[in-house]
C-alpha cells in the first residue's frame, strides 16, 4: 500500500472501513472454505475483529486465546465471558523464553541476534 492510499484510506468513514475489513474477511474465509479461527487477545482490536468476523462471515467461528500470565484478570474475565473461545497455554513462561532468547525488542527483529 502507498502512503497517498494510506491516507485515502485513513479519511474512509467507519462504515467504510468495516465494510472493507468484512470484505476481506470473507474473500479470505471462501478461499480457505470457512475453515478460519480468530486469533483473539481480549484487547480492543482483535475484540472488534471478533466481532466484524462473526458479524460478517459466520458467528460460529471459533476463537483462540492464549493466556500467557502476563494478562491483567479483567481481559482474562472478558475473555471467559466470550462464546465460543477456546484458552491455550504456553508450553514454556515468558521467563524462561527471556533466560533463553532475551527480552522481546519493540521491532519485529529477534533480540538473540
């Protein structure tokens, strides 16, 4: 994307933007023949991806949580509190993965490197 569609887009009114997020959602999920899952971490943006998802292309998409530990209990309540997510855990604390990787750094880069 460039920064002149960026901008165009960023001036898009909300139902613009929902109704672009919803017709990607659902061009993806015919390409993979409705077998999707949403990635959901009880925070406000994968909430309202969520909810476009299930709005949008089918509400019984399942959604997968991984409680880490690290969340505050209010995000975990919520998310108990929403239908149909499935909570994993990590094999391995996010202490063990710092003693060994290092600390996670702001970029996409690995620390270790």
């Amino acid at each position: 994307m460039t920064y002149d569609e960026l901008k165009y887009r960023q001036g898009w009114t909300l139902e613009q933007k929902i109704d672009h997020a919803a017709g990607v959602v659902s061009s993806f999920s015919a390409k993979v023949n409705g077998n999707i899952f949403a990635s959901f971490s009880g925070g406000k943006d994968s909430t309202v991806m969520l909810d476009i998802i299930r709005r949008f292309v089918d509400k019984n998409i399942p959604a997968v949580f991984c409680n880490t530990g690290n969340e505050y209990p209010e995000v975990v309540k919520f998310v108990r509190q929403t239908e149909n997510v499935t909570v994993i855990h990590p094999e391995i604390h996010i202490r063990q993965i710092i003693e060994k990787y290092g600390f996670p750094l702001i970029s996409k880069e690995q620390s270790q490197y």
